[in-house]
C-alpha cells in the first residue's frame, strides 16, 4: 500500500470528555460561530432571543464548560467596542475518515474544522471490514501520535463509506461493492479505541456533499448535486441548504438507475446499470477490448507494459496521445452520466452540478460530453442558471465533510438521534 501524511501545525490539548449542549438556543450560537468564525455577544442576544442579562449568563456557562473563548474587542460600529468569542479550538480533536472503494483518507482536525495532520492510502474494499477499519484506526491513532495527542481527546469521528447507509443505524445494507460489509457495527468498532468519541456514519458521496458545502464551491448553495464518478457512480443532494438522505438514507444513489436493460451485469445484480455502464471497471472493460481487437494502438502498447491489465487513467492517457477509441470511451462514459444526470436536473432543478471522484481527474473531454448530454436532454427552464463543473477540492471533499459531519453532531444535543455518545 502507498500512503503519504501530511503534518500540519501541532498543539497539546488538555480536554479528554465531549461537553454536551444543554439546549436549543446553544446549538444555535454553535452553528453561528462555526459560519462565522467569531462573533459578538450582542449578536448572540439577536440569534437566540434572549435579553442581554440572559445572554450574559449563557455565554458565561458555555465559557466554564469550554465550548467558548473570549478573544477581545473588535472594531466599534458607533457605540462601545463588541466583545468577540469564538469556538475554543482546545476543546479536543474531530476525525474525518473517507472510504472509497480504492482509497482512504484520514484526518484530524480541531473542533473548528481546522486540518491538523491528515494522511491517504492506497486500499481495496474488498477486503474484510475489520481489516480496513482496523487499518483506519491505525493510521488515525498514528495522526494523533503525530499531534502530540491522545486517543481520548477524539471527541467525534465521521465516517464515509461507499455503499447504501442506513444513517439511523450507522451500518452498511446490502453494499455491491462490499457484501461482507453488511451490517458490520462501524460505530461500535471505533468506540473501542477512541472511547470518548461519538461516530457517525455516511455514504461517501453523501460526505463529499457537505463537504463541497462546507468548504467548496457549494458553500452557500441551496440546490446542489455532488456526483462521484469512480469505481461506482453516486449524487448527494443538498436540498434547500440540507443534505437530502431520503427516508431510508439511499437518496441519490444513482449509478443503479437502468441505461440499457440489455448491457452488462451490475454488481447490485441488475443489468445495464449507469454504473456498470460507464464507471471505472467499464471503461477500463471497453478499454481492453479496445487493445485487444486493434481499435486502439497505444492502449494495445500500455496493456502490454502493464503485463495485460489497464486501468481506468491508461485510458485517460491514451486520451491525451490522442487515441481516438479512447476519447470515444470517455465520451461515451460522459454522455450516459449525462443522460441521467438530465433527468435528475428536471426532477430536482439543482443550480449547481459538482462533479469529483476518481473518474473526475479525466478532464475536460468527459466534462464536455456530461454537459453536452444535460444541456440537450434538460428542459430549458432548468438549465438557463444551471452550472456543471468539476470539484476543486475533489480529493478533500469526502473528509471535510466527514469532519463538518461529526461537527454537526459535536454541536447538538444530547439526545440526538443517529449518534453514540
Ligand atoms: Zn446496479
């Protein structure tokens, strides 16, 4: 396995337990400063109602229970002085973990959502799933090793995985990918080890949703698609401002929408799905027929150097020589992806497509066929504002929304559902 770390500012934090919130109005205040950043205690009274006495008391006890920090004056609107607080990024550490198919992720961060250590590998879900948590455990206690940290101080963790979740239970149904991952307690299997840490558990192109919005372009979006295109095609939806699960969690889950009923086998079972129509295993499939039938010169070369095999970027760099039975691969790839995401465009009217995944990185010819195939298969209401481009924090979407998700249930309440505290 190839894998890299990135080491990023260290600081000793002293705080071991997760402090909870108490009430509504304080996950308000959360939430606030989390967009924000700081903000004054005058606007705390304006997001909750509360008088200026009330809010005084308030802030003073999520001061003592660490959650704030006073950090001074800022500047005068007229009047006196605001006085500014912001999160207290001592409170302990969050971590991000994205799964895909053939890679890891991790991250760790502060309870603000600042990247701290961070670290990606090379895996294969088809391995068993207490082989590749353990792995994510590893390499998660190495970060924190990294940090000059401790186990108990991960506070949250947030997990993506790549198949259907069931959020409310935090397991895995029936994932294509991955059969023997079915059921497997993620949750529990990290509450082992970072005993301390609530884990919440998504689909990865769920997590790359809030991902881009927390840190993307899709920041302040309120209609948006996030599609993976990689060994698998999936969307997250971000619906009025919300991540859209649906009522059983597999919202979104497109690359299983039927093309062509007579194309090939699909790992879920049915056939001619877009997934196994256009994902990586079909374009690397056309790929090597391509090499083996004489369409395609160079890729006959490659497959030679690579000992019989190619992968989904040989195609892509065949492309770029100027292959013309790889262009048409990609494009033909690009125009079924687009074809779906149409419907998906008359159905939702999102103003925003962002498109990342492995897949993603094959640049402008695929990008050209899915906008090509959205634009014409697309009512024209909903295309005349609508923008499809790639990702531009692709590789770090899935663990920055693993992080802002394991945030979203940092700063909530006790009770909230879906979460082990
Ligand atoms: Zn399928």
């Amino acid at each position: 396995m190839s894998s890299n770390t990135t080491t990023g500012t260290k600081k000793k934090l002293a705080r071991r337990t997760a402090p909870i919130l108490v009430n509504s109005a304080e996950v308000e205040i959360m939430r606030a400063l989390r967009r924000q950043g700081r903000i004054s205690r005058s606007e705390i009274s304006n997001i909750t109602g509360w008088s200026k006495a009330k809010a005084s008391q308030k802030i003073r006890s999520l001061v003592n229970k660490g959650y704030l920090v006073e950090i001074g004056e800022g500047a005068s609107q007229g009047g006196r002085k605001p006085r500014l607080l912001r999160i207290n990024d001592q409170l302990g550490y969050i971590a991000g973990i994205d799964i895909g198919a053939t890679s890891l992720d991790i991250a760790l961060a502060d309870v603000t959502g600042l990247v701290l250590q961070r670290c990606s590998e090379t895996t294969d879900v088809k391995l068993s799933p207490e082989s590749v948590f353990g792995r994510c455990s590893e390499l998660l206690l190495e970060l924190i090793q990294a940090q000059g940290a401790i186990p108990d101080q991960i506070l949250g963790i947030g997990v993506g995985v790549p198949g259907p979740v069931d959020f409310a239970r935090g397991v895995l149904v029936a994932p294509p990918l991955m059969p023997e991952w079915e059921d497997f307690p993620i949750r529990d299997f990290f509450k082992k080890t970072f005993v301390s840490a609530f884990v919440v558990v998504d689909n990865d192109v769920n997590i790359m949703a809030l991902g881009e919005q927390r840190a993307g372009d899709g920041a302040g979006i309120d209609h948006f698609i996030f599609v993976k295109i990689g060994t698998g095609i999936g969307a997250g939806i971000i619906s009025n401002g919300k991540l859209h699960r649906g009522s059983d969690g597999c919202a979104g889950d497109v690359g299983h929408i039927c093309v062509d009923k007579k194309g090939p086998l699909c790992s879920c079972g049915n056939t001619g799905c877009l997934e196994a129509m256009s994902a990586g295993p079909a374009i690397t499939s056309k790929a090597l027929e391509a090499a083996r039938n004489g369409t395609s010169p160079i890729l006959s070369q490659i497959r030679e150097v690579n000992g019989g095999s190619l992968r989904p970027e040989d195609v892509n760099a065949a492309c770029r020589e100027g292959d013309q039975a790889a262009l048409d691969i990609i494009r033909d790839s690009g125009k079924m992806i687009g074809d779906v995401l149409a419907s998906l465009v008359n159905f939702f009217n999102p103003s925003h497509i962002f498109i990342g995944g492995g897949i993603a990185n094959f640049g402008n010819h695929l990008l050209v066929a899915i906008r090509r195939a959205v634009l014409q298969r697309s009512l024209p209401l909903a295309t005349t504002h609508l923008s499809i481009k790639f990702s531009r924090i692709s590789s770090n979407a899935g663990v920055m929304g693993a992080i802002s998700l394991a945030l979203d249930y940092l700063f909530a309440l006790e009770d909230s559902p879906h979460v082990i505290r």
